[in-house]
C-alpha cells in the first residue's frame, strides 16, 4: 500500500503541476503575443511617420530646388546688368577724358 500511495501522490502532483506549467506556458504565450503585436503595430506606425517625413524633405527639396534655379536665373540678370553698366561707364569716362575743358564764364 505504501507504493500505491507514493504513486498516487507523485501523480496527483504530476498532474498540479503539469496544470501550472500549462497555465504558466499559456500566460507566457499570450504575453509574447501582446509584445509582437504592439511591436508590429509600433513599427507600423514609425514606418508612416518615416514616409510621411520622407514626403515632406522631397517637396522641401523640390521648394528648394526651384528657389535655387530662380536666384540663379536672377543673379545671371543681374551680370548681364552690371556688365552693361561697366562698359557704359567706361565710354561715359572715355568721353570725359577726351571732352575739352572748357571755361566757365561768371
């Protein structure tokens, strides 16, 4: 009798055991679950947010790159000017130096 009641024993706690154990995997199972889940949704929504962002630098660049090609266009204007006005103003001084001084009356 003895050994029937070791036997016994050993399985009862067998089975309390192995019944927590199960619970303990289940509950550990579940919470991996939540963790992948809310890591997958977390780097679902940082992906939008990186695209989003990623969106926006290419319009800036594009902004910018229209801004750019404007003042290029505005300085190349403003080089055709000032070289009209520096040959202008060496034939003004031209003329001046060949023009004859003349005398004031008073």
């Amino acid at each position: 009798m003895d050994q029937n009641a070791y036997t016994v024993l050993i399985t009862a706690i067998s089975i309390l055991g192995g019944a927590s154990a199960w619970r303990f995997y289940e509950k550990r199972a579940m919470h991996k679950e939540r963790d992948e889940d809310f890591i997958r949704h977390d780097c679902k929504d940082r992906i939008s947010k990186l695209e989003a962002l990623l969106e926006s630098a290419a319009k800036e660049k594009d902004d910018l790159r229209r801004m750019v090609l404007d003042l290029t266009r505005q300085v190349a204007e403003l080089r055709v000017t000032v070289d009209f006005l520096r040959v202008e103003n060496e034939k003004l001084e031209t003329t001046i130096i060949k023009r004859p001084k003349t005398s004031r009356t008073k």
